[in-house]
C-alpha cells in the first residue's frame, strides 16, 4: 500500500515504488492527479490500515 498527499510530479524511484504496490491510495484528487499510473482511492481522512489486508497470494491476486 502507498498513499500519497504530494501534489509535485514524483522522482523516478517513487514512481518505481508506487508501481510495485497492490494498492495506491491519495489524500485527494489533486493529489492523486501527480501520480503517474491511476490511484485505486481518494481517502481524505488519511489511511486507516485495518480496512486493507494483503492478499494471501499476490500472485493469485
């Protein structure tokens, strides 16, 4: 999971990270704009880690 509020065009290794993640989460939209590949949520209220679990097989997945 990665969440992001940055609203700047990100460093290569941030979007190299974002890509590895099952779930990319922003703040809001504007924030979510700055990303390079589409954002799964806008959460304004921050990122609350219980409502998201892992996949058993991320493979699978």
């Amino acid at each position: 999971m990665f969440s992001s509020a940055a609203q700047r065009k990100h460093s290569v290794s941030i979007v190299s990270l974002t890509r590895k993640m099952d779930v990319v989460i922003a703040v809001n939209k504007r924030s979510g704009g700055f990303l390079c590949d589409p954002l799964n949520l806008v959460n304004p209220h921050g990122v609350q880690v219980n409502d998201y679990l892992l996949a058993k097989d991320k493979q699978q997945a």
